[in-house]
C-alpha cells in the first residue's frame, strides 16, 4: 500500500511539474532522494506540504496525507 501511495503520489507531483507547477518539482525531486533516512523529518515536512498544497491541489495533499497516514501506523 505504501509503495502505491508513493507511486500515485509521483505520478501526481509529476503532472502539476509538468504544469509549471514550481513547489511540486521540488517536492517531487525530494521525494526522489528519500531513502527512508531520518524518516521523522521527512514525514513532517511532507505534512506541511500537503497542508500548503490543501487549496490549490486537494486529491494531491490527500494522498501526501494517506501516504504519511500509512507510514505513520506502520511505526515510521
């Protein structure tokens, strides 16, 4: 499950870059280097990302959120 939210989670960062979108190519690219190295920070910031993205882009912060959501119950 986590692995899918990861992989949709791409696809949309993806399109929104595509778009001109400047936020989600730095979150996308971020997201390109986590290697599940000091994952507190990662799932807090990515928390906060989904928060700023809640207005503008709202199926893309809620799978930023079920992606910390899952990370968080599987003890991450």
């Amino acid at each position: 499950m986590v692995r899918r939210d990861f992989e949709e989670l791409g696809r949309r960062l993806a399109e929104a870059a595509e778009s001109g979108d400047e936020h989600a190519k730095a979150v996308l690219d971020r997201l390109e280097r986590f290697q599940g190295d000091d994952e507190d920070t990662e799932l807090d910031w990515l928390t906060e990302a989904a928060i700023r993205w809640e207005s503008e882009h709202p199926e893309l912060a809620n799978i930023a959120v079920r992606v910390v959501n899952t990370l968080t119950s599987g003890g991450l």
